[in-house]
C-alpha cells in the first residue's frame, strides 16, 4: 500500500538536541556533586526517557541513588531543560529538502518520542516546525512507551492514517523495534544517537544523510 505518512522519532532523528541535553544533564549531576559526562556517553544514554538519561548518567560517574533522589533530579532536569531547550538544537542537515520533497506529495508527518510530549512540542515549536508536525505522541502521553508500537499506531490514528500506509524514521535499536512491532518499514538514520551501530538491528533501510531518504520513500508511493 502507498504510504500516505512519515513517522519520525525524534532526539537523533529529527532534531541534534545532544549539546542541549548534556547541558541539562550535567546540570542535575552538578547538583549531587558528580562529574560531567562527555558528549558520547551522552548519545549512547539517549532514547529512553529523561528520567532513564538521568538514572544512566548517575551510575556512570558513582554509586546509584534512591528513588527520591532520581524523582528531584528528573524534575530539576525539566525545568533546565524547558528554559534551555533550543539553545544549540538544530535540525539534521538536508531534512528541511525531503520534507519538502514529501510535502510536494501530499505526505503527513508525526513525532513518535520518548520525550515527554510537552517538551516535544516545544522544541518543535521554538524550532519554527510545529505547524509541520501537528501530531507528536510523547514518552508520557499513553501508560507504555517505545519499543511498544502503542505510540507509534497512536500517531498514526491521529493523523488519520492506517498505519500500514506509514513509514517510521529512526536512530536507535529502540526505533527499530518499534517499526517491527507495528509492522511498518523503518528508515535508520547512521547519525543519532545509540550505543552500537543501527545496522546490528536490521533496519529496513540505513542512511548516512538526508539527502539519501526522498528516494526511498519515493518507492512506497
């Protein structure tokens, strides 16, 4: 069937929100006393949630802290993070070009994160895109999360599209997993952030830029 809808994930796909997020996160672990991390230990901590980025950085510069401690933390990191959210974060390069190309097709698009919606909508918004993505479903809009392909056919209910007429993109194994369970092809971007290589999950199709998308989804229409 056509594909009538491209379904991105967000941090590492859509958008390089690494240095805005390393400034977030070693803010909290300033805050315990803990050093700072370095931009890659950053990327392979990202995709699953703030509250896991966080949990992950902690354990990896001393011993692990009780859950009250995670809970002021992860709140302390929202408020960073919200004032401080498009500060270096820009859009991956050649991806304003496919999406123009799609447009010019008549395709929808929608975020499917693990970032909380509200910050979602944000980002997107102070990056001037909000009006190109009208449906974003968040890692705290329904009880589950990527990898459940829950959010990613949520998505695809809102914007009005089976979703078998969908396509995702993607940077990590979480990603990946996501596009299977709901049974969509997934297109895995070489540039986000994970700890190994995406080609170690089998994607549907790699690139190295996004200039390399538009004719692969030229041969789902």
């Amino acid at each position: 069937m056509p594909v009538e809808a491209l379904i991105f994930d967000l941090d590492g796909t859509l958008v390089d929100t690494a240095p805005d997020l390393l400034l977030a996160t070693n803010h909290v672990l300033a805050e315990i006393g803990r050093p700072a991390l370095s931009m890659a230990q950053l990327r392979a901590f990202v995709g699953h949630g703030a509250m896991n980025l966080i949990e992950r950085g902690i354990n990896a510069t001393g011993e692990p802290q009780d859950q009250a401690t995670l809970k002021r933390l992860h709140k302390h990191f929202l408020e960073y993070y919200g004032d401080n959210i498009a500060v270096s974060s820009v859009f991956f390069d050649g991806l304003d070009r496919m999406l123009a190309q799609a447009e010019a097709r008549g395709l929808k698009f929608g975020v499917c994160t693990n970032k909380v919606e509200h910050l979602s909508v944000k980002l997107l918004q102070e990056l001037g895109q909000g009006r190109r993505f009208p449906v974003i479903v968040g890692g705290d809009t329904l009880p589950v999360m990527k990898p459940d392909p829950a959010p990613y056919l949520e998505v695809a209910r809102r914007l009005g599209v089976d979703p078998a007429r969908t396509m995702m993109f993607g940077d990590s194994e979480t990603d990946i997993l996501t596009a299977k369970n709901a049974g969509v092809p997934v297109v895995a971007v070489t540039f986000g952030y994970t700890a190994k290589h995406v080609s170690n999950f089998a994607p549907t199709h790699m690139i190295d830029h996004y200039d390399e998308a538009w004719p692969i989804v030229e041969t789902y229409l």
